[in-house]
C-alpha cells in the first residue's frame, strides 16, 4: 500500500470519500458487534427519527502523522466521553467509550493511505456520529439508531499563515439556559446557520454568541471557545453551563499552567471586560487556536492591544506549544497521544 496520491497542503476543508468506514446499528436494545463497510451511503426510513426530530450527535477528531513516523490521535478518549453526555440528553444509547476507540482505531488504520504526510499541515479528520434511524412520528426517540465513523483528509486551516480574524456579537443565540448547548448536537448547528452566513455576509468572520437570559457575558462561537489573555499574561476561560466543553480548550488550559507557567482561569466573563483583555484565541479541533483581532459590537470595535494585526505572543506560544505536542516534538501528558500505527 502507498500514500494516497493527493496534494495534502491544497486540499481545503471538504469531505473526500475514502475508503472504509465503521458501522453498528443498535436494536432491541443492543448494539451489534459493528464492522467496516465500504458502502458510504445511508438508507433509513423517510420517517426516521433523525429526519424528523433531529435525533442526532456528532464529534470530531483527527488523526495526522508525528515528526517520527507514526500515526496518531490526540485524546480520543474524551471525544467517546463527550458523545456519551450527548447521547445521554438526547435519549439515546450510550455507545461504550471502548467501542468509540477501537472504532476510530480501525477506521484510521483502514484508510491508513490517506493519513497526510507530517509537515503537509493536511490530517485525517474523523467524524464519529449518531442517529435515531427508525420510523417516529409522534415525538418521542427512536428505537432503532446507527452510529457511523468516516475519515476524510482536509487541509492545513491556516493556507498562508495564521491571521487575526474579525468576529462580531451576535444579536442570534446559539444556546438557551438549560438546554442543549454544552452537547455536540446536529441541532445546535441548525439553529447557527442563519447566523453565521448573515455575519459572512456583512463582512464578519464569525460569531460572538453572548448568554441568551442576559446578554451581558461571553459565552462562545458557533464552533469553537473562547481564550483570553490578561494584561499580566493570565488566561482566562469563560465557564457556563451552555458552552460546548472543548477538548483542545481543556488542554490548551493544561499546557498554560504546565508547561508555560501561566496562571489559569475559568470563570463567568462579562462582555464589558472584554477590553481589557489584551489577546484573544478561539480554540477548536479545526484550527486548535485561531486569534481573534477584533470584535465588532454593532459598529464599535474593540481591538486587542497585543493581537491586532498579527497572532499575539501568549496565543502563538499555545499553539506552537499544543501543536508540538500533537506532532512528536514535545513530550505530551501521560494519556493524551493515542497511537495507531
Ligand atoms: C466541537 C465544538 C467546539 C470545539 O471542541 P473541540 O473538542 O476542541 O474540537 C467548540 N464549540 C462547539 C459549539 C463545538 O461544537
């Protein structure tokens, strides 16, 4: 077997077919014993419960190759964790933490030719998910649900290096006040896209969500959380209980304190303290920290001091750290590198 012959740094972010992906369907109760399949096409019911009700949960991960060689995932572990709190919201079956590991295990190693080569910036980003796959019409979960894994290789985030991007606070909510915001739900997706294509269309890069009951604190984007740098180089978090809870925010908020020796902070953020912080970062899977340059609050720009222009110093510094982690060339935290092949 060869390397899949593709242009790693210039594919984008878009879904390639790839070869195999994990299947297991749960019925009467239990999950069956899964498999890869190569059919990557979904049949269900036209009253499935998903089509209707929106039944439905994902995460999203990725596997890519370290400076020596080898082809890993960074902490798995907790996307299986977080897919069972989700599931648990929606009525739906847990799927075993154990089995959500073999399967991205399995299906990395089945498309082991399109893990992108280390230094291309390209992964192979893994999109495990769930769905109530039989017929309901009167509201209530399905019986019957599928949970699938595919691989598909994208791009480096950044083509050209990493710039600054523009956000504006959103007069949309992303997530109401014990609802399902601190899920990964298709639903809270839906419910951001008219949102995100009114702020594309008016120039803005994304979203600044703030808490639906008072609109007075920072809540996150529409994919992603928030860091943010203090005046004497503290960094601080915003903690609610509507926010998605990030696995690379988690660990960025680890590598801060340990191994950059920063004081760290998760705690209610007021929006009118937002100018006084003087770097911000948007932490994700996707991009792991993107900095945010300025946010526009209906006109009025608040521009970070240290981070305007160009990434700030405390952002870089996380990212190079955490991504030097994901590749091989620091050591990483006991638990956080799963290796594949
Ligand atoms: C997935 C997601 C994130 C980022 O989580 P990671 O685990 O770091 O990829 C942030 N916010 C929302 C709403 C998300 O769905």
């Amino acid at each position: 077997m060869a390397k899949k012959d593709i242009d790693w740094s210039n594919i984008g972010f878009g879904y390639m077919e790839t070869d195999k992906r994990y299947v297991s369907n749960y019925k009467d109760g239990a999950w069956d014993a899964g498999a890869l399949v190569e059919d990557s096409t979904v049949t269900i019911s036209e009253c499935a419960c998903v089509l209707q009700y929106a039944q439905t949960i994902f995460e999203g991960l990725k596997a890519y190759t370290t400076v020596d060689g080898r082809v890993v995932c960074f902490r798995p572990d907790l996307n299986a964790e977080r897919m069972v709190d989700s599931a648990k919201r929606l009525e739906m079956p847990v799927f075993p933490k154990e089995r959500f590991v073999d399967a991205v295990v399995q299906t990395v190693q089945a498309n082991i030719d399109y893990v992108p080569p280390y230094g291309s910036g390209a992964t192979l980003y893994l999109r495990p998910y769930m769905f109530g796959s039989d017929a309901v019409i009167g509201v209530k979960p399905a019986n019957e649900y599928q949970f699938r894994l595919f691989a598909t290789p994208v791009g480096p985030y950044f083509k050209g290096g990493v710039k600054p991007i523009t956000i504006r606070v959103s007069d949309f909510d992303r997530a109401a006040p014990n609802g399902t915001g601190h899920i990964k739900a298709g639903l809270n997706y839906a419910m951001s896209l008219h949102a995100i294509v009114d702020a594309h269309a008016k120039g803005f890069d994304e979203n600044m969500y703030l808490d639906a009951a008072t609109r007075t604190k920072v809540e996150e984007t529409g994919g992603a959380n928030f860091l943010f740098v203090t005046k004497d180089n503290k960094i601080v978090t915003p903690k609610s209980d509507s926010i998605l809870p990030s696995i690379t925010r988690r660990s960025l908020m680890t590598v801060a304190k340990d191994y950059l020796g920063l004081e760290v902070e998760e705690r209610e953020v007021f929006f009118e303290e937002v100018p006084e912080f003087v770097e911000c970062g948007l932490c994700g899977t996707a991009a792991v920290i993107s900095p945010v340059g300025c946010v526009n609050d209906h006109g009025k720009e608040i521009k970070f001091a240290n981070g305007c222009t160009e990434i700030g110093p405390v952002i870089s510094k996380l990212r190079e750290t955490l991504t030097g982690i994901q590749m091989g060339q620091i050591d990483a935290p006991e638990g956080w590198i799963k290796e594949i092949k």
